[in-house]
C-alpha cells in the first residue's frame, strides 16, 4: 500500500541495495541473467521411471498407483515391451542419468530389473533405484541390491503402530517389513537406502515419534509426504484433495522440532525435511531444478518420462496414476514410436508459470514452479486462478515459512538453515547430497 502512494528516495535506495531495483543498463541485464539461470534447462532423458510390473503383493489404502493383485495376469511388460525399454536405455545418450523401478511392486520381477541393467550403455553413469515395500528380500534380489549403483527407496511411515494403521491393520506385513528394513540397514547402512512416510493429515503421528521412527534407524532426511489425491487413494481418502490448516500447522511444528533438535544435539547427525530443504536451495541456488514437482518451466516428456507395464509412456507418475484410475488418459505415447505427440505439445506449452496473472505478481515466482498435472488431479482444469490452487496454497506456506526463518535472529534456526544449505563448517556430519 506504500509502494501504491509513491515511493519515496529512501524507497528507492532500499529497493536498489536489496537488487529489486535496477538504476542502470548493467544491474538490469544481471537480473536478467539471474532470471534465465532459473528457468529450467534440459539437456536430454537423464530420468526414467521404469513400470515391468503393475502388480503388487499389498493393497494399502493410501496407494496413490490403482495396481493389480499379485498374481493377475496381463500386467507385466511383455517380451516386445522389455525389448522397446532396453533398446531405449542402451541409446540413452548422457553422461549421467537415473532410472527408478516402481510398480505395483518391481520386487516382482527381479529378472526384468536385471535384463534392463543389462542394456545400460557403458557411457553413462546409471543409478538405478529400487522402490520397494520390502515384503520380500530374497537372494534374486539381495544380487541386485548388492550392487554399488543401486539405491533402494520404500516408505516407511512412523511407529509401528502407525505403520499398521496404515497397512490395514496387516500387523504381520509391517513386522515383515520393519525385520527386512532392519536387516537392509544392517547389511548396507542408512545411506543406500532411503525411506518417507505417507501421512494421513487427518490422524498425523506424533512428531517426536515419527522424528525418533527415523533418527533411531540413522536416516537424516524425512519428506512429510501428506496421501496424495491419486489412484487408490483417490476414492478411499476423498478428503486428500485438499489440505487445510491443521496440515500446514503440523508441517510448521515438524520443521521447528527438527531445528530444536538438531541444536541440542549438534554433535551428532542433522536431521532435515526433504521438500523444506529443497524450497531453501531454490530460494539461494539459481538452477536448483531437479525436483521434477517444482521446476519452472516443467518441461514435459522431454528429460523424464515414466513407462508404464503396457509401454504407454507419460511426463509425470502422477499423470500416469490418472490415467489408471480412469480420470484422463495423459498418456503422451508409447515406448514403441515414441512421444513426441501433440498431446506431450499440448501439456508442455502450459508447462510454466510465466505470464500467469498472480504468479507475475508473486515475490516467490522465481522460485516456485508449474504442476499441472495436479491441478487437472484435483480439479479437472488448469485455469483455476493459482491462489485458489492446493499447489500455490501449499507452496505460499512453504515460502513463508522458508523467509521467516532465513531472517530470524535465532541462533539455533540459522544453525540448521545453513546445515540444510549445506554451508561450509556446518554440513560435514550431513551426509546429504547436494
């Protein structure tokens, strides 16, 4: 409202030491650079989400992926499928890429996981990672998780009481899991492998609980993954399309038990909330963009695709389970012909957040992004105005929350931001990679 009066000298002067102001022909064309640096830049496919199998040998409530049961037929990729996906990966034409197994259960099929390793051209440095509920660890694939360029990622989502909860009381499927979980850790240690829960908003753990859940298993790093409005849990959750303010609060308190902690025990690992430390490194690192739900543009089937158990290809997982549950197909191809489709076009050319009315307006637009895909999830539509977005609301919180704490005086707080930062002198004990 000051600013709309008229600004004043000592305005300006303000405005022109903090870099929002450009007096001359330079200052203007370094912000412009600044401006380009963040804006996401693809070099070539470097991340491919791999489906052999839709099939899994669960059925929790909060799925977000609408699977099949374990031994239905016609869900796994057939020979002419595997045969398109290694020929895809042996042409994969980058010096270093990742290629995630998801499912259903990947587990499964130990011999499709095998023969696409297989195909990987010696030129490019592949990091294949494992999403798996544990249920079985057996030597096919303790063979393959043996191996130094595999990393493993399941979910893991508080105490044990919790986990049952939300396996549909399948006391026996979480003692399973927690002893394989175990028994990984034991054989690798916390950095091979790694773990998040999904948590219903509505009944949340404790926060100590679900921070000693973690720290007690050497993990430092915990994504609060709120159920996402997706597959499964589309129609058990409906409550899922929308978070409220009790979610945000408990998000705020996560974060400010993770600094209290973190500050009485410096001496030994720091903790950190994933997303929250990713949403600091886009604040103050320009091209801080692989996060593939927070870029901007979000380019579409372009440096990551997923390819489902059918070899249709799509640009999200997300977009995928859509498609699965019958909501809309944003399928942009297959793996067979390939994907550059009017249909990838069309979701690609509403991939950004630049030009948007409120987004222009916005002081965190530099550092925000463009998720289409869940507002067509949420709302049929991507038009609504971004203010009345689950995204934006989520995301304005997260920013608020990010500027708060960088301009506190606290010393505990500056402690763990520059921890998460991973500045020097504090980010030894971390472990994280940045």
């Amino acid at each position: 409202m000051r600013l709309a009066a008229g600004r004043t000298a000592d305005d300006d002067a303000f405005l022109h030491s903090q870099g929002h102001l450009a007096k001359n022909a330079l200052a203007r064309h370094a912000r412009m650079f600044t401006r380009a640096q963040r804006q996401t830049q693809v070099s070539g496919l470097d991340y491919l989400i791999l489906v052999p199998t839709l099939r899994c040998n669960l059925a929790c409530a909060y799925c977000q992926v609408s699977h099949a049961a374990e031994h239905a037929l016609n869900y796994d990729w057939s020979a002419e499928t595997l045969e398109a996906v290694n020929h895809l990966v042996s042409t994969l034409n980058v010096p270093v890429a990742k290629i995630e197994f998801q499912g259903g259960e990947p587990t499964l099929r130990p011999d499709l996981i095998r023969a696409v390793m297989a195909a990987a051209p010696a030129t490019t440095e592949i990091t294949y990672v494992i999403c798996t509920n544990l249920q079985v660890v057996d030597d096919a694939m303790l063979e393959i998780f043996d191996r130094p360029d595999v990393q493993i990622s399941t979910s893991l989502d508080g105490d044990f009481l919790t986990h049952v909860q939300q396996r549909q009381g399948d006391e026996a499927a979480t003692m399973r899991f927690l002893a394989n979980l175990d028994f990984l850790l034991q054989r690798y240690g916390p950095d091979k492998i790694s773990a998040l829960p999904t948590i219903d908003p509505r009944s949340p753990p404790t926060i100590n609980a679900l921070i000693e859940t973690y720290a007690s298993r050497g993990f430092n790093s915990i994504y609060l993954r709120p159920i996402n409005y997706q597959g499964f849990a589309r129609k058990r959750h409906p409550h899922a399309r929308t978070q409220n303010d009790d979610w945000r609060a408990y998000h705020t308190r996560f974060i400010e038990a993770l600094i209290l902690r973190n500050w009485e025990n410096r001496a030994g690992r720091i903790l950190e909330e994933s997303y929250f430390s990713h949403i600091l490194r886009r604040i103050f690192r320009p091209g801080e963009d692989r996060h593939v739900d927070l870029r901007n543009p979000n380019p579409m089937g372009r440096d990551y695709v997923v390819i489902d158990h059918d070899g249709r290809v799509y640009p999200t997982d997300e977009a995928r389970m859509l498609s699965r549950s019958g909501i809309i197909d944003l399928s942009i191809g297959d793996v067979f012909s390939g994907w550059n489709t009017p249909a990838r076009a069309a979701l690609d050319a509403a991939s950004t957040n630049a030009g948007d009315p409120a987004c222009e307006a916005c002081a965190y637009q530099p550092y925000c992004g463009r998720d289409l895909v869940d507002d067509i999830a949420r709302y049929g539509r991507i038009d609504l105005p971004r203010h009345e977005t689950e995204f934006c609301r989520r995301h304005m919180h997260l920013f608020d929350l990010a500027f708060r704490l960088i301009y506190s005086p606290d010393e505990a707080t500056q402690y763990s931001l520059r921890c998460w930062l991973g500045l020097a002198g504090d980010s030894v004990r971390l472990g994280l990679e940045r």
